[in-house]
C-alpha cells in the first residue's frame, strides 16, 4: 500500500470518485484524441447519472476535456471556459448494462474531424480505469505510457509490437490482448515503464494489417 492509497490524491472537489476521478478521465480521453475536441458527448451512469451534478461531476468531465488535472482552481468554471472555447458539450444517459457505478461514455469530436468514443471508470480514490476505445475492451489505469494498437487478427502483429520496443530500450509493464472473433478485428494494450519514442509508434501505424495505433503518456 503506498501513501496515496491513504490520503487520497491532490484534488479541487468534493470527492475523489466524482470529482478527481472524472478530471482524470476527462483527461485521458482529450489525450487520446489527440487533440482539441469541437463537440463532446458526455454519456453518464449509475452513480455518475443520479449524483454526479452534485459532486460537480459534470464539471469535473469537462475540466478533464480542457487538460485540466484535479488540482486545478478552474475546475468549477470548465463549462463556462468550454462554451467560451467553442466546445459544444452535451449530457445525456449511457446504456451500459452491467458497468462500474461511476461510469461514463465520452463521445468525442476533435478539430480535424477525428472521432474518439471512451468508456472510463473512477474506481474509488481518483483512480480510473479506461473500459473501451472504439467499442473494443481495453482497460488501462493512465498512470503509465500505454500503447494500444487495433489490428486485423493475424499471425506476427504480437512480435512486431514487443520487437519495436524492445529495440527503443521499452519495457512491458503488462500486455493484455483482446479479439472480436478468430480471424476479425484485435487490440493488444501494452503498459509500458518508459515513454514511446514517436518515431517507434509511426513506424507501428505503417504496419500491414495495423489499423489505427493510439498512445497515451501517462500522467498520474
């Protein structure tokens, strides 16, 4: 058990589930799109839906979105600076069955027309957990580089991944793998306990059968 287990994270809010946590997610999704998003679609659930505009949830999301962290004075004013940056938000319910009670979906729309659908999870005492990427299972906390490559499901895509990073002096911290079906679409999430050099991840993205790649730094 480490110290922040105990006293919780550095935050601006009244709870590290509903508030910090959301920031992180938030966060985390406006890393992965990579870059400012236009439009967002704030899906929430359970504990998120019923509670979450008192806890400041809402705002906490969209903070996030900003590339605010949850230590952040501006964190009560994120919607006001959104609609100040052009950023059309909207609220509604997610369908999720069975998901974490403090769950959301983020729907998202960058400047350049990219489009990035995340599913994340505060998990209790600011920790999250991102569920999916694109409809597709992923599960990774953003508390260290993590990549995630969608390819076809074919022989070789494992050891082009781990050979890259092997050669960029990269070491797995875990790799989880995922499928659709045999033969279908596939996602590998690799935690990683340095950063990605850029030009390992282009080389990646250029891979037969590789369909998109998406890294994220980490940053708590």
């Amino acid at each position: 058990m480490e110290l922040f287990d105990i006293i919780g994270p550095v935050m601006v809010g009244p709870s590290s589930s509903h508030t910090a946590g959301a920031v992180r997610i938030g966060y985390v999704a406006r890393r992965l799109l990579d870059e400012k998003p236009k439009e967002a679609k704030i899906l929430l659930y359970g504990s998120f839906l019923s509670t979450g505009q008192g806890h400041g949830t809402d705002k906490a999301l969209v903070a996030g979105l900003l590339g605010m962290k949850p230590d952040d004075y501006k964190i009560a004013d994120s919607l006001e600076i959104a609609k100040r940056e052009n950023i059309h938000i909207e609220f509604g319910e997610a369908k999720l069955p069975d998901a974490h009670p403090n769950t959301t979906e983020l729907i998202l729309t960058g400047e350049s027309g990219a489009v990035l659908d995340v599913v994340g999870e505060s998990v209790g005492g600011g920790k999250i957990n991102i569920a999916k990427i694109d409809g597709i299972d992923t599960n990774f906390s953003g508390e260290c580089p993590t990549l995630i490559v969608h390819n076809l499901d074919q022989p070789g895509h494992v050891s082009e991944v781990t050979s890259m990073l092997a050669h960029k002096s990269v070491n797995i911290a875990s790799m989880q793998l995922y499928r659709s079906h045999r033969g279908g679409r596939a996602v590998m999430v690799v935690e990683c306990d340095q950063k990605i050099p850029r030009d390992g991840i282009d080389w990646l993205s250029h891979v037969e059968g590789v369909i998109k790649v998406t890294y994220f730094e980490g940053a708590f």
